[in-house]
C-alpha cells in the first residue's frame, strides 16, 4: 500500500489523502502514510539483492522455507552442502552467528564446537543475545546423527506390552501457524496377533460417517486398542478434530 501511495503522489503530484485496504473481515482499514519511504527501502533491498554478484546466503528453517515457492531449489542445496542450518535445534539466528564464525557444515560445527563452548555462544534473540545453553545437548546429539547418517536412540520408548498397536495416522500444524491448534486424524492401523488394514477416515456426505469405519476396531479389540486409544487422546490434550466433522 505504501508503494501505491508512492506512485499516486509521483503520478499526480499530491499526497494520498488517504490509504485504506478492505480486510477479509469486511472491514476498511486505514494504512499509515509514510511518504513512501517503507516501500522504498525495500525496493532498495531487492534492488541491491539483484546487483550482487553471487547469490545472498539466507539459512533454511522448516516453519520458514516448507510453503515457500523456493523449497525446492534451496532444501536440496542446503542438504547437499550440509549447511548448519539443517541442524535441527540450529533456528535462523545461531545459523547466522555461527556462519560469522566460519562455521557453515554440520562438519565445521562439530569440529568446531564442543559442548562447553557452544552452551557459551551466544546468538542474537531480538534485539539482544541469548546463550545456547541447555539447548547444546539436543542440538549436538542432532548435528552427530545428520554427519552420521545413523539413527540415534535417545531413550528406549517404555510402550506397554500388548498383543496389539494401533498406530495413528496424525496430522497438524504448528500451533503459531494455526490458531485452532487442530490435530486431525487421517486414520489408523492395527498391528500385533490381529493386524488389520490401514482404515482412512473418510469425509462422508456427513461428516460424522467420516470416522464411522474407526468405531468397530475399539469393541472388536478391547483391551490393548482402547488403552492406546486413551494414551493418545491424553497425549493430543486438545481436540482430535476429523475431516468433516464440525
Ligand atoms: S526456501 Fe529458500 S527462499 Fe524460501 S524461505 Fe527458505 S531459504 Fe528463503
């Protein structure tokens, strides 16, 4: 809005009276007027961008690349090169810092980095700084998987002993991408001495019929189906909401 506002005053010769965008919810909103200049600097950005002789380093993060148009040309290069980025637990400031001190592979970070000085290293948070601290733990038991290539188990799962499992087919997003912090279930699959076939739910012209083919498996397999199906619905602690189900 603020360009529009730019190029009204350029092409007329006089300051927008005003800025208003009509919102989703139906209200007109007023947008500040700043001459210009907010619009301008991030031209002047892009602009500098294009100019660079090569192109400008910026770390993948998976809440920040995964719906963006450019996953696919920077994960596997990100992959490729084994950039500290990929670290999980590494978030877009301490990629940075690190990167200043000519730390850019998982390799550099681990020959660099043990764990007294990286819970030291202090990476921006805002507009100050933050230690590592705790974090160092998890973040340089992941780098050591990913230079690895091998799994590491961190605790043995303390699952209760059953003749069967129903895995979950569970899907959400992150709670600061979706404000409902829905977590809806696809379906689900038995395993043990009575296996069944993966059961999707499926979105009926009702949609409580979606999770009808579900209910069965929860009187058939007593026992062991419902102790899971009750540690899950501890575990989630919000709704399970289903595909066309309100
Ligand atoms: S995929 Fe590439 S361009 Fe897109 S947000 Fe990630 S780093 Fe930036």
């Amino acid at each position: 809005m603020g360009l529009y506002g730019w190029l009204y005053e350029q092409s007329f010769k006089e300051t927008p009276v005003a800025l208003q965008v009509h919102s989703g919810t139906g209200e007109i909103v007023a947008v500040p007027y700043d001459g210009g200049s907010g619009a301008l600097s991030v031209l002047e950005e892009i602009l500098s961008y294009r100019q660079l002789a090569s192109e400008p380093y910026s770390p993948v993060g998976w809440s920040k690349c995964s719906g963006c148009g450019f996953f696919e040309y920077c994960w596997p290069r990100a992959d490729k090169s084994q950039d500290v980025a990929m670290v999980s637990g590494v978030d877009q400031g301490l990629a940075l810092a690190l990167r200043e001190q000519g730390v850019v592979t998982v390799d550099d970070f681990l020959s660099q980095y043990d764990e007294s000085q990286l819970s030291e290293f202090r990476r921006p948070w805002g507009k100050q700084s933050r230690r590592v601290g705790k974090q160092v733990v998890s973040i340089l038991r992941m780098a050591r998987a990913l230079a690895s290539g091998e799994e590491t188990i961190m605790e043995s799962p303390n699952i209760p002993d059953n003749y069967n499992y129903v895995m979950f087919d569970l899907e959400g997003l992150p709670p600061h991408l979706d404000e409902t912090e829905k977590i809806y279930l696809w379906g689900m699959q038995v395993f043990g001495k009575k296996p069944s076939e993966y059961i999707a739910s499926q979105a009926g012209r009702r949609g409580f019929e979606s999770h009808r083919p579900l209910f069965p498996l929860q009187s058939q397999q007593r026992g062991p189906h419902l102790s899971n199906l009750g540690l899950i619905a501890i575990f989630l602690g919000k709704d399970a909401g289903i595909p066309g189900c309100p």
